[in-house]
C-alpha cells in the first residue's frame, strides 16, 4: 500500500481566513463566535454564531463569476485555491485522470435556496435564476474546484451531514492509497448561517440559546447548551509520497487510517452506548496497523451538546479502554463553532498543525466540570506536547461516524 501524506492546506474559518490566522487563534484559544449579523437576531432566541469576518470573495472571483456562485461554494474554491498554493503545484506533470477532487457539503447552496424561493413566492417562476439549481446542489464544489485547475480524476461529493468532510478526506485517503489517485483536493464547505436554517436547527433543540459568546460553544462544559452554528471551508492536497517526495514538497502530516460506521439508532441522537463511534476509532487504527494505544490525541467531535459530548467520551473509553484516560482530548469547536460539512476538514488540518508543531490546542472557554465528561479535555490552554497520532472524530445526524488517523511525519 502507498503512503500518503499532506502537502497543501486551506482554510476560510469563523477564526481567520488562512492558514496563519486561523492556526494562531487555535493555540490562542482564540474563538470566533459573536453577535450574529447575517440577518436581525433580535426576534430569535438563537442571537451568536461563529461567522467568516475576514473574507473577500473578489480575491478569488471575477464578478460575473461571483454572482452565479453560491456562499458555500465560494468558501470551498478560496480553501482549495490557498491549498493548491500552498503544496507548490498544480500538478501538470501527472496524467489529470490521477488527480481528483473529493469534496462534500452537508446542505449546500442555503442562501441561494432561501433567495431563489422568495423570489418565486414574490414574483412567479420565470423569475428564478437560471444558476439556480448550479448554485444549490452540492456537488458543484468538486466540479468547480475540478473545473478551475483541471484536474479529472474521481471527482464527486459525500454528503453525511456533520461527518461529510471526514468521509471525503477518508476517501481520498483510500483512492490514494489504493492506486486510484496520486493526488487529491479533499474537504469540505458551508455557509448556513441565514434566519431560516437558525429557525430548523433551534426547533429541533440543537442549538445554544447562550447570549454571552464567551459561553456558547463550551465543549464538556457541565454548561454547556447545544452548538454554535459556524461557517467557512477547508481543503486539504494529499499526495502519494514518494511523488510528493521527488519534488522535493513540503509535508505536513501523513495520513494513515480512516474508519466508517453507522449507529443505526437515530435521526439526531449518537447512540448512547457509543458502540458505532467507537468501532471507527478502533478501526481507524486497525487500517492504520497500530493499537489503540498508541494515538496520543483525539481532536473530538465535541459539539457542546448535552448527548454528543456525553455519548463521545463514552465511545472514547469504549475504543480505548484504560489507556482514554491518557489521551489529551479537545474540541476546536470551542473556537470554531460547528462548521457542519466542512468540521471534519477544519479538524484534521488542526490535527496535522499539531503534529507539524507538538502543540495541542485547547478546549476553550472550559469551566465547570461534568461527571459525565471525565477525560483530559486540554482545558488549561494549548498543551505543547510532542504525539505521534492524532485521531479526529466526526459524528453526523443520522449516525453517521468517521475517524482519520493522522501520523507525524518522518522519513
């Protein structure tokens, strides 16, 4: 089997809109959570969110071209641009069919849904736009990151809701290890953040009533209410090594297992026993060829829900057994708010900084304790720490599970 590694990445984020900016708010344990002002909070109980605030999309875009693109698909091609760049190439000398694109969303085009239909209730059909169905459908992300470099290989989009983007990079991970790829674009992109997906998720009892944004996302926290809904995009470039080797390619991280489950159990909830969460763990490892043991940090799904963060260090303990309670766990999330599609991506690149740099960072804005969340949550500020493996865990409506594996990288 090839190895794989990382050697470009990407990110627009409610903490910074590259790569400098948004690792240095990570181990400042810096969020990005405010006062929502995408629309008038003041007649929903929902009034934070972890919004993008530093973007431009006319760094990226020509202005014809931005008006038929949507918000989520802006945010993923600015992410791919930068990890593109970033790795140092375009790939030309490969055969295009050997480079892919893999990247998903977990609802897609929202604002242009939300727009599209009130102009058809206000002003009849014929007043749709024509980009409409382009502009929403998930998709498009990978055909227009596709499109933009011409890269041809195994293109498509993995939609799982808040697991989307693990599934995506585990796959590439898969396509590349396995002699289908040498290369790949991989992530994942959102942009929900309007009054009416707020008004579906508060309904539904997910998200965090907190006014105070400092206590909003609090993974672990015995506080904690439900999650911030974030936004952005992240992309990563993963390699065969020995290509990115021989021209001479900066490399992060290498990836080294991918584990897949469903709970079977429910439409929102994890199952309470952890059983689904837990087998991708232990079979994020087994694909890895390492013991459980082994894995130093787990960059958790943590949302900052009652069930997901009680459920989680169940199927943590689960997966591991006595060696959970020397794990350092934590949950960007914290920071980040919860990105949906693009959360598992965001993470794994926080996982691969913190190989790169033998720096954990935090669960920010920790407090009071749970007796239910009882492992070492990094609560005292990013931990410099030398790991070896990093898992990142994502967990999606509808049960779905995806953990990667990543490992420090040497030669």
């Amino acid at each position: 089997m090839r190895r794989v590694v990382i050697t470009g990445m990407g990110v627009v984020s409610p903490v910074g809109s590259n790569m400098e900016t948004f690792w240095d708010s990570l181990r400042n344990g810096r969020h990005g959570i405010a006062r929502i002002q995408a629309f008038d909070p003041s007649n929903s109980e929902v009034t934070v969110a972890a919004e993008v605030k530093d973007f431009d999309p006319l760094d990226y875009f020509e202005k014809k071209e931005l008006r038929r693109t949507d918000r989520y698909n802006q945010y993923a091609i600015a992410a791919a641009v930068q990890a593109v760049e970033d790795c140092g190439t375009r790939f030309q000398d490969l055969d295009p069919y050997r480079v892919g694109v893999i990247a998903g969303s977990g609802i897609g085009g929202f604002q242009s849904i939300e727009k599209e239909y009130a102009n058809f209730l206000e002003k009849g059909g014929s007043r749709v736009s024509v980009f409409f169905i382009p502009m929403m459908i998930v998709n498009m992300a990978a055909g227009s990151i596709s499109m933009r470099y011409g890269f041809k290989g195994i293109n498509y989009a993995p939609v799982s809701a808040c697991a989307t983007s693990s599934h995506a990079v585990g796959e590439a991970f898969h396509a590349i290890r396995d002699g289908y790829l040498d290369a790949c674009v991989t992530g994942g992109s959102e942009a929900a953040i309007t009054e009416f997906s707020i008004a579906g998720f508060n309904n539904m009892k997910a998200l965090t009533h907190a006014a105070d944004p400092d206590r909003a996302s609090i993974p672990f926290d015995g506080e904690r209410s439900g999650f911030v809904m974030g936004e952005g995009g992240a992309m990563l470039v993963l390699e065969e090594y020995e290509h990115a080797k021989a021209r001479g390619a900066k490399i992060y991280a290498e990836i080294v297992g991918y584990g897949a489950t469903g709970d079977a159990y429910h439409i929102t909830s994890p199952d309470p026993e952890g059983e689904g969460a837990a087998h991708a763990m232990q079979f994020a490892c087994k694909d890895a060829g390492i013991t459980p043991e082994q894995v130093d940090y787990i960059n958790a799904h943590g949302t900052s829900t009652g069930l997901n963060d009680k459920y989680e260090t169940i199927a943590i303990k689960k997966a591991f057994g006595g060696h959970a309670g020397k794990l350092a766990v934590s949950s960007t999330k914290s920071m980040t708010g919860h990105l949906l599609g693009a959360a598992g991506a965001i993470e794994a690149i926080a996982c691969a900084k913190a190989l790169e740099n033998g720096l954990i960072p935090p669960t920010a804005g920790y407090r009071v304790p749970d007796e239910n969340c009882d492992l070492d949550y990094v609560t005292e500020g990013a931990r410099k720490q030398e790991i070896t493996y990093a898992l990142s865990n994502s967990l999606g409506f509808g049960g779905h599970n995806a953990s990667l594996l990543l490992k420090k990288f040497s030669e």
